[in-house]
C-alpha cells in the first residue's frame, strides 16, 4: 500500500476515533438519556458481536445481529409509544461500547474484529443517527411524515442511503489498500473503484438487505411494542445467521473439493504446480474487472481450476502441459473430454459448458470461457513463472497478436491491466 493510500485509511481510522472519543467524553459527562432503553440496545448488540463466534475469513458482515441492533437504535423514534430523547453522540456511545464488550472474548482468542469493519460500523451508524434523531427530537420528522406508512418508508430510504454509504466507504477503503507502494512509479494502477463498488452493491442484496430490514423492523417494533420486541428479533436473527454460515463452510468445502480436483493433472505430471490455481486467481480478478457477478465470478473460478481436467485421458502429457502451443483441434479434443468428465462431479452444468468451449474462437464463447483460455494461454506462454517484463510482456504481445480469432481484444487487455497492478509479477503459485 503507498504512503498515500495508506493514509487515506488512517484518515478514515482517525475520523471514526475522534468521533468515538468525543461521544464517549460527552455522554459520560451528560449521563444517559433513558438508559433502560441504552443498556436493552446496548446488550443486543454484545450479544451481536458475540455471535460472530465461527464467522468465515472475508464474510462482509461476520456480525449481522449486532449491526441491525445498532441501526436500530440509532433509528428508534420511541419506546412503548413513549417518545425516546437520545441523541446522536449517545448512539455512538452505545454502540461503540457494546460492540467493545462483545468483542473482548473474540480479542482474547486473538480473533478480534478487523478495524476496517470497527470504523465504517461507527462512521455509518452515525451518518443514520445524524439523519435521523435531530429531525425526530426536534419535531420536524412528525409535521413532515406523521407515523403512519410514510414514516416507515422514510426509515427505509434512510437505511438504503446508510447502506450506500457503507458499500462507498468499503469499496474505498478496499480500493486504497490495493494500490501497491511504488505503483505509479512502475506504471501500475489500484484495482479499478468501479468493480470494487459493484461488488459492494451486490452484496447489499444479500445480507446487507437482511441486516437494514431487520434495524428498520426492530425500531418500528419497539417504538409500538417496547423492549419486548428485541428477544423477539433475536432468536430468529440468530438461526437465520447459523444457517447461512453452514451453508457458507458447505460451499467452502465444496469449492476445497474441487480445488482438490483440480490438483489431480499436477499430481499425474501432466500440468505444472499450481498451474491450475494460477489461472483460476488471475481468471477470478480479470473477471472481477469486467463486471462479472458474485454467480458468475464462481462458475469462472470452478471452470478455471478444472479447465485441464481432460489431459486426464491423454496417452502422453503435453509438455509442461502447455494445451495453448497445440493444434486447434487437439486443443478442442481435450476441451470435450474435460467438459465431459466435469459433467460427472456434480458441479454446475455452466462451468462444464465453459470448459468445453475454451478452444473454440472467442466470438462463439461466453465470456468466463474467454477469460479462462487467455489466462490459460497467458500462464502456458510464461511457464508459470513471468519473473521478467520480458516474460510477461512477451506473452501479452502473442495474445494481441491472436486476438483476430482466439482471444478477445477487451479480455486481453484486462489482463494486461490486472498483471500491471502488481508490477507485471506474476501470481504465486498455489
């Protein structure tokens, strides 16, 4: 990370501390406001925090409970029918607090929470609270929208803008920590903003729509049925986040599996180590830049790992099991028997279909089968190793030169683009 990008994050880390200090200087100095409704909210959002117990490495919100409590609160407009009064430096408080207390088992364990995800929870809990409680405490909320339908969907728009807040913030923050010290010196560039937003906006879909349904429900609930309603919230939320982190350790498992799989042409010589995970990690990111989706990007990976399943029933191994330097129809061949082996693993009929289609010309292929016979193509041309400019240019310079049949001018650029992040290194195998 350059000095620059690196200090755009401490800037983030910085604003979320500051905050986090003065709304705790300040509420320790006030007291609390209703502090019966601070201590339910605040134990919510430990218990939050302390089920993130088995979260998953990378899962975007490895704590759903304790983040749709603490949009609760900062969204809650009454107790009980009873107007509340806090305000928005003791939401800070609150949850900065109880997220600290729910995370002291996690920190004892050495797994504590990532401090990307501790500064964009307070920065974004805040940006609700700022929208919300002075319109609410003022009285200027009421002679807008009442209490009726128009106050609840004014309390969805202004998640669905917290929430397009958090998805700008993540994919900044992901996007300076990927610009490598010395970038510009070497002609590289940061992961494009772009895709990393996409990504971000997609997983709102996902959990994320699940955790701002849940705060706004839970402040409604309250407002009307009082703190009763948050041990009602919070038995489903629970089961609701156990089952998708099984159903996450099955696809990791699954995904491990095929890995395996794909290990098989490397232990029988007929592919170079790593060969496999090479294309599949460079397939992934060229993917990713193109604008592919969640779903996509997985069938891309899977097709990448096992796109050399067919030299299982050659005779003789390809030497280095370069499949690029063949003939169209011994490529093709090989492509067939491999689509027709994935088709018996169980896998998705999507990724066989991009496995047999990776030798055909480009114009009569999906996209992922695209990505997956450049990068192949690349990674055969280099020998896996591309330690050299020349190496890796070399190889670029062949695949514009095939773009005419093989290979699609856009795929190969975005390659060309994904190799110059890192500083035209190649991606380490394994």
């Amino acid at each position: 990370m350059s000095p620059a990008a690196g200090l755009a994050v401490r800037g983030v880390y910085a604003a979320a501390a500051l905050l986090t200090g003065g709304a705790l200087a300040l509420t320790l100095w006030q007291g609390l406001e209703q502090p019966a409704n601070a201590l339910a909210f605040g134990v919510f959002i430990a218990v939050g925090e302390l089920a993130r117990w088995g979260a998953l490495p990378g899962e975007r919100e490895p704590a759903p409970l304790g983040a749709a409590g603490a949009l609760a609160y900062a969204l809650l407009g009454g107790c009980a029918g009873q107007p509340t009064t806090h305000g928005v430096l003791q939401v800070v408080s609150v949850v900065v607090a109880a997220a600290l207390a729910g995370a002291v088992p996690h920190v004892a364990r050495g797994c504590g929470p990532a401090l990307d995800h501790v500064a964009r929870r307070v920065l974004t809990v805040s940006f609700a609270a700022a929208c919300f409680q002075p319109l609410y405490n003022s009285g200027e909320l009421e002679r807008w929208v009442g209490h009726g339908a128009y106050y609840a969907l004014f309390l969805v728009v202004l998640l669905l803008l917290t929430a397009l807040c958090d998805a700008v913030l993540a994919a900044a923050m992901l996007h300076a920590r990927t610009l490598p010290h010395g970038a510009k010196r070497r002609g590289g560039a940061p992961l494009p903003f772009t895709p990393l937003l996409r990504d971000e906006l997609r997983a709102l879909l996902g959990i994320g729509s699940a955790v701002c349904a849940s705060g706004a429900v839970m402040a409604l609930s309250v407002a009307v049925a009082g703190l009763w309603a948050l041990p009602v919230f919070c038995v489903p939320l629970l089961l609701t986040q156990l089952s998708y982190r099984r159903y996450a350790a099955v696809r990791t498992t699954y995904r491990q599996t095929i890995a395996s799989l794909a290990r098989s042409t490397e232990i029988a010589g007929y592919t170079q180590p790593g060969h496999a995970h090479r294309v599949a990690a460079l397939s992934t990111a060229v993917g990713r830049e193109l604008g592919l989706s969640g779903s996509e990007l997985t069938v891309l990976e899977y097709a990448a790992l096992m796109h050399d399943i067919g030299q299982l029933s050659l005779v003789d191994p390809v030497p280095d099991g370069a499949t690029a330097r063949l003939s169209v129809a011994e490529q093709r061949r090989i492509a067939l028997l491999g689509g027709a082996v994935v088709r018996q693993t169980g896998v998705p009929a999507a990724v066989a279909v991009v496995v047999e289609l990776q030798a055909d010309p480009y114009r009569e292929q999906p996209l992922p089968a695209r990505i997956v016979r450049a990068v192949n193509a690349y990674d055969d041309l280099t020998g896996g190793s591309g330690r050299t400019a020349g190496g890796v240019l070399g190889a670029l310079e062949q695949l514009r030169l095939g773009t005419g049949r093989d290979y699609q001018p856009e795929v190969v650029e975005s390659l060309a683009r994904v190799l110059a992040r890192g500083g035209l290194a190649p991606v380490p195998p394994g």
